[in-house]
C-alpha cells in the first residue's frame, strides 16, 4: 500500500505540473489570439484550436489534483452526518463509483481516440486524436488518485480531515 501511495504521490504530482503548463500554453495563446485579432486586425488561425486543446488536457489532468486534495463535490455533509463507519464507507463507494465511472470514460475515451486518430486539427496539419487523448491519459491518473484516496480513507487519513487538521494548528 505504502508503495502505491508513493506511486499517487509522483503520479499526482506530475499531473500537477502538467496540468499548470497546459495552463500556461492556453492563458498565452488566448492572450495572443486577442492581440492579433484587435490590436493587429490580423486574427491567428491556430492558436484558439491550440489553446482549446490545452485547456482540455489542464482540465483532464487537474481532475486527479482535485480528488487528491478532496477538492471534489462530495457528499460531506452526509458523511458527517452519520456515524464514523457509516461514513467511511459512503466515503469508499462514492470513491469507488468515480473510479467505474473513470474507467469507462478510460475505454470510451480509448475507442474515440483511436476513430479520430485519420482527423486533423482545423488550421493544423496534426492529429485531432492528440486533443482526445486526454480523455483515457487524464481517466488514468484519476482512477490511480482516487483508488489513492480510498486506500487513504480506510486508514483514516481522508484530505478533508488533513485540511481541518492544519487549519486548527
């Protein structure tokens, strides 16, 4: 389990740093499709199917940051609301549901990736199947941080109860 916990920990972590500069290539190329088109009239042809796509995969890869932290929409106040055990296993079969529901999305994700894959992006001479591919790359980080956080939480150490934690110290 420590091995696997670790495992998260880097996979996490990287999708972190990928998500943010994803980020950064959408937040600059959408700068500079405004200033082509108002300050120079002359509008980009590339840079908003680029900067959609960065968003995507920001997006994709943010969502395994978010279950990490705790960060996603849950189901806490029932869960507080009921007893210890109750909770953590409203915890784990709510955690568990995202995991199914991710790998479905892995599989459809696969599949819609492999049928684009002969589709070019508009304005690019590139694949539209690398836009797609965040789908099952992004699902597998995910499945790995919320199989994570359902490891964390029958140990008893749930993001919520961290974060609580550190703001009473």
């Amino acid at each position: 389990m420590r091995a696997f916990l670790r495992f998260e920990d880097f996979t996490t972590g990287l999708a972190l740093r990928l998500s943010i500069g994803f980020l950064i290539i959408a937040a600059s190329l959408a700068l500079y499709q405004v200033i082509t088109r108002f300050v120079f009239a002359s509008p980009s042809t590339w840079s908003e199917v680029i900067t959609r796509s960065a968003m995507i995969w920001s997006v994709f890869l943010g969502v395994a940051v978010a279950f990490r932290h705790g960060a996603m929409i849950s189901v806490e106040i029932i869960q507080q609301a009921l007893p210890p055990r109750l909770g953590l296993s409203l915890f784990i079969v709510a955690n568990a549901l995202s995991a199914v529901f991710f790998a479905i999305l892995f599989w459809q994700g696969w599949a819609m990736t492999e049928r684009v894959a002969n589709q070019n992006l508009a304005a690019l001479d590139v694949s539209i199947a690398w836009a797609y591919a965040a789908l099952p790359v992004g699902s597998v980080f995910i499945i790995i941080a919320t199989l994570a956080c359902m490891i964390r939480g029958a140990q008893g150490d749930w993001a919520r109860d961290k974060a609580i934690k550190e703001l009473e110290e």
